[in-house]
C-alpha cells in the first residue's frame, strides 16, 4: 500500500505508547514453552521483555517511569533475590512466581502483597494474568482529567487549569464534525498495526476490524479485550491528537450509540480507582468545581463488584484507593451522553455504565469510607449549559466552528490551543487533500505563512507568503477582461513573483 506524503509527517505515535508492560525473568527465556507463551501472553499485555540474568532486569525495572505499570513473571529462584528490592517500587504493579516447587516459593513469598499467585502450570499462569489484567486496566490507569476553578474566574489560557478545560470540550467537539475519510480509515488500520507487529493474535484481531467493522458494533468492539479498547483508551490517556484524530470516526459512532441507548432515569454508578496523594490533594482543592474526564469513563451500577477491585489494589507509599460515587440524572446529558452498555457488551454481566468521552462531573466532596480503608470522592454529571464555562464554551465554538468544520477548522483550534506543529500538520494535510483550483488553497497559503513565521522558520513563511502572492495575482488575472491591461500585468507578475 502506498501512503500520502502527510503520513510521515503527522506520525506522534510512540511505538510503546501503551502503560502496561509483562517483564518474564526465567534462567531458561529460551526454552520452547516459554517462546510458545509469550504469544499468548502478548495476546493480554503486548508489550513482552524476557531477561535470564537478575542485574540487566532489575535495572530495566528501575529506570521505568513511575508513570508505567510492570507486571512481573519471576522463577522461585530468581524471585528469591529480585523481588526485595523491586516489590516497592511504585512501576511494579503485580509479581507472578512460574515454578516447580509451589509450597516452598508460597513461604518466603506469602510476605510480599504484590505477589498475586504462585504456579507451576503455564495454563494457570496464563488465566491468573489475564482476568487479574481485567482489573488492573480499571483500576491502575491513570485518571486523566482537566479541571475548572470558578474561583480563578473564567480563562482562556490554554495552559491554565480553566484553558485545558475549555479547549479540550472544543477540539472533542470539533474532531467529531470533521469529515472522516477513507484515507482516515487506511491510515488508522496502518497505525494499529505498526503498534501490534509480530502480535499474531492482535494483528487478526486488526484484520478482522478492517474487514468487518460498523458502526453499530463501535460499542461490541470497545467492550472487546482486544487491541482497540486498549488502543483508544492509551490514546485518550495520553492526549496523542493525531490518533484521536484517526480514531475519530470510532468515537463518533460510540457517541451514536451512547445516545441511541442513554438511560432514562437517574442512576448511581460507582469506579474503582487507584491514584497519587499528589492527585488526590488536588481533587480535594478542587471540592464544588468542575472536572472533566478526557477518555469514556467506564462505571458499574453494582456497589459490591467495585468494592471487590478496590480490595484487589493493595496500598503502598505514595498511593490512595479511591471509590467515585457517582449521581447522573440523563436531564442532563445535553452533550454527553451515558448509558447503560450490558446488551452491547462481550460481557453482559457487567453492570457496566459508560459516559461519553469529556463528561462533565461536579466534585462535591472527598471522605475516608467508614472502615477507614478507602477514600470516597463523591461527584454529580453536569451538563455543559450549567457552568460557568457555558458563554466561553459557546463563543469559542462560534468563532472557530461558525461555518463547515474541515481540517483548516482543526488546524486554527490547535494553532489557539499552541500546538503549533500538529496545526501545520493539518493545514498540510488538507492541501493535500483539497484540488488545487479550491477558493481554500490561498487560506491556507496564509495561515502556514504567518504559522510558520510564528514557529520561527522565517524562510518557510517567505515561501508560503510567496505561494499565496502568485496565486492571488493568478486569480485577478483570470479577471482581467483588457488584453493590454492584461499585458502589461503578466509582465509585472513575472518579473517581480518568479520562484524556483
């Protein structure tokens, strides 16, 4: 397949975007069973390293960021030495001992929390890991949200507290109004599987979307454990906006079918998370202001089931088990809509409610649960017309979004929010998209020219500015009904706008 030019230009994927990484530390990473089970293991986590000695490993574990989450496979006797020193470290999240000798790994490893199971059988190493992954994709992502003070009063600094928080609401809202494409399309399927290569069973998951996806099975796929959940999720997490970009048309039609099945009575979810004392300070600042989640934020109507993934997190320095107490009333879902997905989902059992992509939460208040085990941050759903963000909201959509929303629209919003880069990006993309002959060609001509002055490549500005001045005198000649006015204009073109 050949690619657009705007391909390598508009690639901001990080190859190892995803958090949660498998380290296998074994004598023998070598042997048959072990190659034949990495498959299988990247089928949950795709992101496998395998080490046979304990120096290189631990230092690989220790220079993960914080911000990463390690699950470890450990022999019993290489676990003996490395898990002491690793156990606490906050990159580490679940330890896993393979062995031979179950009872005596048991004794010396019953003392570490982060050690979820001792096993001799690579079937049962396979089934632990993978529905304890279930959990910990809920409750060990970070929480990723922006937040808006009233007592700072309405801004629009795009990198204040106020600023993040209205120019997300408006590039969501702008990316699902660009038209997507089957260039679109090819391109994300490109992407998805430079991120899964030589995962066999992701790639025939990639090959079975491309050939077989809709969009009424937008939400059947979300709720899939395959490379798409995980995919969009990181994507959100981590605000990459090309890939939100690509996967736009994914979320529209998520959007559809949140509306299409909103609950329509008042519900009371609950979300098991586990954050920083860093993160939960700044929640409890913010108690009677407004957040807003910048991924879909997936809730359960079933109290007991999220108590049960609270318990599942074991607490250690630096870290709070938090439980969200949620009241959505879908009066005030004019926006944002969440519904209740059970029929929709690979798991009917679930309970599961989902809020759109950007919901709206009021935090009330932040308590220690009654045996003082957890903290309870309370929050009521809000729609988009009750807070003070409603007029700033609606003139900055006016402003940028009045007439039809293309990737010029993209480009302008990302070029206020300072993302200078991605907003050339996409001024390039549409040139290349749009004929030549289009009225939009010289508007993009001039908002590359002062872009790109403002970035500070002044020789680039020239030529866009240059660009613009030939096609702009082009089209007043194509005017020019005199024959010897017409004369003597091509002679001063020529001679004062030729460019090599």
């Amino acid at each position: 397949m050949t690619l657009p030019s705007y391909y390598s230009v508009s690639n901001t994927c990080d190859k190892n975007f995803d958090i949660f990484s498998l380290i296998w530390l074994d004598g023998n990473t070598n042997a048959k069973e072990v190659r034949d089970t990495e498959q299988k293991l990247r089928s949950i986590i795709n992101q496998v390293q395998k080490f046979a000695d304990i120096e290189p490993c631990q230092k690989y574990i220790k220079e993960r960021s914080t911000k990463e989450r390690l699950i470890i496979i450990v022999s019993g006797r290489l676990g003996r030495e490395i898990v002491p020193s690793i156990h606490n470290l906050r990159q580490v999240i679940s330890i896993y001992v393979y062995c031979l000798d179950k009872e005596g790994n048991e004794k010396w490893s019953s003392q570490y929390k982060k050690v979820k199971a001792v096993v001799v059988k690579l079937d049962e190493l396979l089934c632990r890991i993978k529905d304890d992954h279930k959990i910990e994709e809920i409750v060990e992502q970070p929480l990723s949200i922006n937040i808006f003070t009233t007592s700072t009063g309405v801004g629009t600094s795009t990198t204040g507290f106020n600023g993040q928080f209205v120019f997300f609401q408006v590039l969501i809202d702008c990316l699902l109004r660009v038209k997507y494409t089957e260039a679109d399309r090819k391109e994300l399927i490109h992407r998805c599987k430079q991120q899964y290569e030589g995962n066999t069973v992701e790639i025939n998951n990639i090959r079975e979307f491309e050939m077989d996806y809709s969009p009424v099975k937008a939400l059947w796929w979300y709720t899939r454990e395959t490379f798409f959940y995980k995919m969009i999720n990181a994507v959100l997490r981590n605000q990459d906006i090309h890939l939100m970009f690509l996967f736009r048309g994914c979320i529209y039609d998520i959007l559809h079918q949140l509306e299409a099945k909103q609950a329509n009575m008042p519900l009371k979810v609950y979300r098991s998370q586990t954050i920083s004392n860093d993160e939960l300070e700044t929640l409890k600042q913010c108690c009677d202001q407004f957040i807003s989640v910048n991924s879909f934020f997936s809730t359960s109507t079933n109290y007991q089931q999220a108590i049960s993934f609270i318990n599942f997190s074991y607490g250690v320095d630096n870290l709070q088990k938090v439980l969200f107490e949620i009241d959505a009333d879908p009066r005030m879902s004019s926006t944002k809509p969440f519904a209740d997905i059970s029929s929709c989902s690979e798991y009917g059992d679930d309970s599961e409610v989902l809020f759109m992509l950007g919901s709206i939460f009021r935090l009330n208040d932040i308590n220690r649960s009654r045996d003082d085990e957890y903290w309870i941050i309370s929050m009521n759903f809000c729609s988009d017309e009750e807070h003070e963000l409603k007029y700033v909201l609606v003139d900055i959509k006016e402003q940028f979004m009045s007439e039809e929303t293309n990737l010029r629209t993209l480009g302008t919003v990302l070029w206020k929010m300072g993302k200078l880069d991605l907003a050339e990006k996409y001024f390039v993309r549409m040139l290349e998209e749009i004929p030549s002959d289009d009225p939009l060609v010289m508007d993009l001509y001039q908002d590359l020219g002062q872009l790109t002055s403002q970035m500070g490549c002044y020789d680039q500005s020239i030529q866009w500015h240059q660009k613009s001045l030939i096609l702009k005198n082009q089209n007043k000649l194509t005017s020019i009904t005199n024959p010897n006015e017409a004369s003597i204009s091509i002679g001063k073109f020529i001679e004062g706008n030729s460019i090599k």
